[in-house]
C-alpha cells in the first residue's frame, strides 16, 4: 500500500511538472576543457580522420577557447599521403551522462565542405544500440537528408502521422534494419544546416528527452520565434512554451525507457567514412572522397564548429 502510494503521488508530480527543467551544467567557452574528454579513438565509422588528445587540439590549434566561444575544427594545413592515417580532427564526450533532460545547444558555426560528416549526438557509446542514439543535428557533403534521427535496439518505430514542423524520412529507428538509417526527420528550412545554416549565424538547436517522447526543436539565429528560455539561458525552463517541435518521437511504438539509458553528449566532425563516403559523389563532390581530404586542406577552411554554449536542464 505504501508503496503504491509513493509511486501514484510520484507519477502525479511528473505529469505535472514535466515540462519544467532547472539548469544543471552550463559550458561556455573554458569549461569544455575540464568536463569533456577528448577521444583520440578510431573513428568508428571509418572516416579519413585521426581523432587528437586535447593536449594536440590545443598545440595545433585544432580547439581554441575564449570566454565566451569554442572552436573545434580538422587541420586545414596538411597535405596526406595515402599511407598518413588521417586528417587531424576533433571528437569531444561530455563526461556526464544523461537519461531524461533538455540540452540547449547554441551554435554560431557547423563545419562544412564537401567530404564533411558533423554531428552533434547522444549516445553511450559503450552500450550502442542497446543505450540508444539521438542524433540532434547531423548531415554530410553540406547536402540533404540532414536530419534528426534515432537508432535504437529493435522493435522501436515512430508513427507516420505525428505533429512536427519536420519531414519525416523514415519510421524505423532499429539499427539493424536499412543499413541502420533510424527514423529521421528533416528540419523543413535550408538554414538549418551547412553553408546556410553559418550564412545565417547559426541557431539552437534543442533536445527534450521524458519517458514519453524525445523532441528537437530547431531555431534559426534570427528567428523571431526563438523562445526566451533557449536565447538567454535562465536557471528554469519550461518546454511547453517552445511550440511545435521539428522532430517528436512519441513512444506509441517504441518504448523510450527501455530503448534508452544514460548517454553522454558527443560532438564530432569526420570526413568521407560509411555515410559520407558513401553518397559523396551523388552530393555533387569532387573525384574521390579520401584523394580530396588527402590533398586539398584548404578544403577545409570551413569544417569547423564554432559553440557558444551547451546547457543541461534536469
Ligand atoms: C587559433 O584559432 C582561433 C580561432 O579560429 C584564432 O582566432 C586564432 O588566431 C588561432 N591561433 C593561432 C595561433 O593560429
Ligand atoms: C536540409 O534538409 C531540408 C529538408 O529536406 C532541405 O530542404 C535542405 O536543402 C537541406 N539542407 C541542405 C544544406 O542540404
Ligand atoms: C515491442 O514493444 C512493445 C511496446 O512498444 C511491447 O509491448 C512488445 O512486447 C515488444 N515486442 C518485443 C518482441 O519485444
């Protein structure tokens, strides 16, 4: 009975509340030099990159801070040989772990260029599928589909019809089904990735994480929409004031509490690899992937991420 008790009065607080959230890390600039580990690991999806340490992002200047930005970018200097085992590059992981949250990402630059394959992504890569994968912003070859996207164990789908502002490109978020597509959703404006996307300044992109549904929100920097609670950042938000997400996910056939556990936050930049490798022709590129990366640096002028901040609400 007691028990029972607990858990009615606990779920009728949820509901209740769920849409509020209390910030719980906030990165700026310096801050992403203690809290986040650099993975210098092989790049599981095989991109032409060699991930550095912090200590060689810092010495090569592939990861700069200031008070209020940090940069993360690919050598743009370096001519390969084919037997080099790839162009420097950056892949950070928050050191936190999450299950339910909001995370505000503010971004004032993506890298892009032909070859280039950004994500800003959850995931805990120790448990792939099984801890699931929310891709919050991801594309390559500065081209179409960039999207939204889960990847999950089996037996996870999404509902054709649902309410978004986004396209969806697929229901089926199973990873070991369609070459491990997920279920994706497109942002519907052009500015919300590659050379538009920094033309414009950038944007947020938001991510809420419940039990029932993950959402993505995506704003442009000169959105008139964008909520107050993504643009300054204060102590509590409240979700329910954002309005009709780009991406929503609702469990009706996929249970999220099963499907995900604790991820850490991941932002990476690698080149060519399984996806963009891949399409890198039918994107319109030039010659082959890995010859371009090889020698071409200044190529790459453009592939970096310029953050503002990265808030965590719980
Ligand atoms: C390092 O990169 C930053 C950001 O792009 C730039 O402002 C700075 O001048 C660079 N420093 C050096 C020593 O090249
Ligand atoms: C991103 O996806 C949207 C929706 O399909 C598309 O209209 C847009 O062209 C894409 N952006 C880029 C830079 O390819
Ligand atoms: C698939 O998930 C549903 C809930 O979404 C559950 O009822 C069902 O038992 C699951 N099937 C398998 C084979 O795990």
């Amino acid at each position: 009975m007691r028990a029972a008790a607990a858990l009615f009065s606990t779920s009728w607080l949820t509901s209740a509340y769920a849409a509020s959230y209390s910030l719980s890390d906030n990165w700026v600039g310096p801050a992403f030099l203690n809290t986040w580990t650099f993975e210098n690991i092989a790049d599981p999806t095989n991109g032409r990159v060699t991930y550095v340490d912090q200590a060689t992002a810092l010495a090569q200047n592939l990861t700069y801070v200031s008070d209020d930005t940090l940069i993360m970018r690919c050598d743009d200097t370096t001519v390969l040989s084919a037997s080099d085992p790839g162009r420097n590059s950056v892949r950070i992981k928050s050191d936190k772990a999450y299950t339910t949250h909001v995370a505000v990402f503010n971004v004032r630059h993506m890298p892009q260029g032909c070859a280039t394959w950004p994500a800003i992504w959850e995931t805990l890569e120790s448990d792939w599928p099984n801890s699931g994968e929310v891709d919050i912003l991801e594309g390559v070859n500065d081209e179409s589909p960039n999207a939204s996207t889960l990847h999950t164990s089996a037996n996870c789908t999404m509902p054709a019809s649902r309410t978004q502002t986004g396209t969806a490109t697929g229901n089926d978020c199973y990873g070991g089904d369609n070459d491990n597509a997920g279920c994706g959703v497109q942002a519907p404006t052009t500015n919300s990735y590659g050379p538009e996307f920094n033309d414009n300044g950038g944007g947020w992109y938001a991510m809420e994480r419940t039990t029932d549904f993950i959402k993505v929100w995506f704003w442009a920097r000169n959105d008139g929409t964008v909520p107050f609670d993504v643009y300054s950042g204060p102590a509590q938000i409240d979700t329910d004031n954002w309005g009709t997400a780009t991406a929503y996910f609702p469990n009706t056939d996929c249970d999220l509490a099963s499907h995900f556990g604790e991820n850490n936050i991941i932002f990476d930049l690698t080149l060519c690899g399984d996806w963009a490798g891949a399409v890198y022709s039918s994107d319109g590129c030039p010659g082959d992937c890995v010859t371009y990366v090889n020698e071409n640096p200044s190529a790459f002028s453009n592939a970096y991420w310029d953050i503002a901040s990265v808030r965590v609400y719980q």
